[in-house]
C-alpha cells in the first residue's frame, strides 16, 4: 500500500473526533461554561493528541465510576483534546475490566508484599461495599502504577507515531518536487 493512502494522524482523528460547534449548537455543554468550548481542547496536533492519550489511558485505569469526568478536568486544567481523553477512557469498559483490573490487582499485592484474597466480582452495590472494601489497596496502587506505565507509553508512541508520519509526508513532497524539476 502506498504511503499516500494513509491519513495523516490529524486527519483520520478529525474523522472520528467531535467539533465544538456541534455541541455549541445543541448546547449540550452550556452547563459547563464557555470555557469548554475553547480551541485548544478540541485542537489536533502532536502534543494536544499525545496529552490526551496520556490522560485517557490512566484514567482508564482508575477503577471508580465517572472516569469520564475525570478525564474531562484532567484535560480541561492541563489544555490537551477533551474529546480524545475522553473517549479513550472507554478502553476501560464492562468487557476490559477484568483484563484489565485483576492484573493491576495482582500486581498491587506483589508490591505490597500481602496475599492475594479469593473473590468473585459482582457489579452490585453490596459486591462493592463488602469485597472492594477489601482489595482496594492492591487494587489501586497496581492501577495507579500500571495506569502511569501505560499513559506514559502511549504518550511516546503517539508522538513517535505522528513524527514519522510528518517525517514521511515531507520526505515524499521533497520527491514530488524534484521528479517536476
């Protein structure tokens, strides 16, 4: 496949992502200021998308409701793509929890030095006063630390990603331009 064929990261995220007027225009994020509505959480480029990615991915990792939330401050107070924090928060989803959360769990255990418990998980009210009463330190100490591993990750390769693809959409204007001479 040519290299021309594939989008630019920008590209194929402005696909994908929301534009601010669209929700302006519904007003379905009035409640929140016009301050959401500023162009650099909604701008594409290197740093706002790697930032976003960053954010997105440890929040996945937080095992708590509104993660979305979460993600959506975090991006707003640190001025990277609120979209994109957002939806990568999904990542973390009723099919991924286990993959994801037991390890973290077990990984917290190893760096605490304590035991694995026996449990089941129930997505109760009571599962989650009686059990995750019980786990939550390992749980979130191998989250937090899995989440910091992963965010950080993603954040270079995200970069190193959108760098090789600049690399390359210059190398081959540089060709186009000396093939016309």
């Amino acid at each position: 496949m040519p290299f021309k064929s594939i989008p630019m990261p920008k590209k194929l995220l402005k696909k994908f992502l929301p534009q601010p007027h669209e929700f302006k225009k519904h007003g379905k994020l009035d409640f929140l200021g016009d301050r959401i509505y500023a162009q650099n959480l909604w701008h594409l480029n290197r740093h706002s998308v790697a930032g976003a990615c960053w954010i997105g991915v440890f929040c996945s990792f937080i095992p708590a409701p509104f993660q979305m939330i979460i993600a959506a401050f975090m991006a707003l107070i640190v001025k990277k793509n609120m979209p994109l924090s957002v939806g990568l928060v999904w990542i973390s989803n009723p099919v991924t929890w286990i993959p994801i959360f037991y390890p973290t769990y077990r990984l917290g255990t190893w760096i605490l030095g304590i035991p694995e418990k026996e449990f089941s998980i129930e997505l109760t009210v009571d599962w989650a006063m009686t059990q995750l009463g019980e786990i939550w330190q390992p749980l979130y100490l191998g989250s937090l630390i899995a989440g910091l591993f992963f965010a950080t990750l993603s954040f270079f390769v995200i970069k190193l990603i959108w760098r090789w693809h600049i690399i390359h959409h210059w190398q081959n204007r540089r060709k186009k331009r000396a093939q016309k001479q």
